[in-house]
C-alpha cells in the first residue's frame, strides 16, 4: 500500500470515528431496515459452526444476523478501520464470547490461510482504497470451498451519485461496475457467481477459483 492511500485510508477512519456515536441514527439502523440485511443473509447459506469474516462491520449491524446461523459454536471475526464504529459494537455484543474484533484495514491483516468459510462485505466496499490487495487478502483467507458476498442497500449508480454528493473524504468513493469486479476477482483468484443490481440491492457472490 502507497504512503497516498495509506494517509487517505486514515482520513476516512477518523470520519467515520467522529460519526460513530450517532452512526445507527444517521444511517438508520431501525427494525425495517435490519429485517431486510436479516432476509439477504438469510440467502447466503450460512449454518453452525461455521467460521464468517465480517468487513467493515461499522457498529455491528451484521454480527447478530450472522450469529443467528453460525450458533455459539461458529466463529466471527469483526474488522472495521474506525476504532470508534468498533467500540459502538462492542457495547452492543460484548456477552457473545465467540466474536473477534480487529481495529485496521482488511488489507494490512494477515489472517490465517483458509480460516473462513464465508466473507461479508456490507456497504463498505467503495470505501476500500486498495480494492485489489483487499480481495486478494480475502482469497487468502477464505477457504477454497467458501463464498463471498459484497452487498448495499442501493443499485450501483444511486449509491455512487449519493457520495459524489457529500461534502466528505468519501466523496469518490465508487462502487466499481460488473465488467470492473470481474477483471478484480479475475486478478485475485476469484470467479463471480451471481450479481444483482437492482434499485434496493446490489449483491454479489464470488468463490475461489478451482
């Protein structure tokens, strides 16, 4: 990672620091709205025991959806860049003893070859500067038979109309195109699987390749 992504990585980390308290009223984290992640990741064949990398997991608006497949015997681990988002979280689910967080970029963890089953990536990848090193930390790190999904609550070109607009360090931020996601997963041992991009949902599925 350069010096110039790097400083801007930590420029958005201390943004969305500053927003951390009020996140889930700004955002609007509300019943309706985690009843629809609850419905997507329902989709996403999860079970117990399983091990799930949750990226950008802001103040864990995931981690109880997640645990509600994978059982007290399943393993998550939390990741987000802003220390303040973790510690919202951490208030939320500090009695679930099989729950791992982790303060940094995804692309500057090392994670342990093959230790997850599954990836999640909610409404946080335009946010990651180094996209390529990121998915190919998540290969690392995924097993060879497991999936991952980049998922928003918006089709592509709402969602990176509405950053363009903000008066923010997020302001390019863009969520990249089908044809630009496949020539990434292409370069970090990825194959797409299935994409929507529709008004209210942008998912994708991706699994190693063979």
């Amino acid at each position: 990672m350069t010096e110039e992504i790097k400083d801007k990585s930590q420029i958005k980390a201390k943004y969305f620091d500053k927003m951390a308290p009020e996140w889930d009223t700004i955002i609007g984290n509300d019943e309706n709205r985690k009843t629809i992640i609850k419905n997507i990741i329902s989709t996403m064949g999860l079970s117990a025991g399983m091990s799930v990398l949750d990226v950008g997991c802001g103040t864990g608006i995931t981690v109880s959806l997640i645990h509600d497949h994978i059982g007290s015997k399943g393993k998550i681990t939390a990741i987000d860049p802003s220390a303040e988002m973790i510690k919202q979280a951490q208030k939320k689910y500090n009695t679930l003893t099989n729950l791992t967080w982790k303060v940094g970029l995804l692309e500057e963890t090392q994670f342990k070859k093959n230790e997850f089953d599954v990836i999640i990536a909610f409404a946080v990848f335009p946010h990651i500067d180094d996209k390529p090193a990121a998915l190919k930390m998540m290969r690392h790190c995924l097993k060879q038979d497991g999936k991952l999904f980049i998922f928003h609550l918006s089709d592509t070109k709402s969602l990176n109309n509405f950053h363009s607009t903000l008066d923010a360090p997020v302001k390019d931020d863009v969520l990249p195109s089908k044809n630009k996601f496949i020539s990434l997963f292409k370069e970090s041992d990825f194959r797409l699987i299935n994409y929507v991009d529709d008004e209210n949902l942008n998912l994708i599925e991706a699994r190693p390749c063979f």
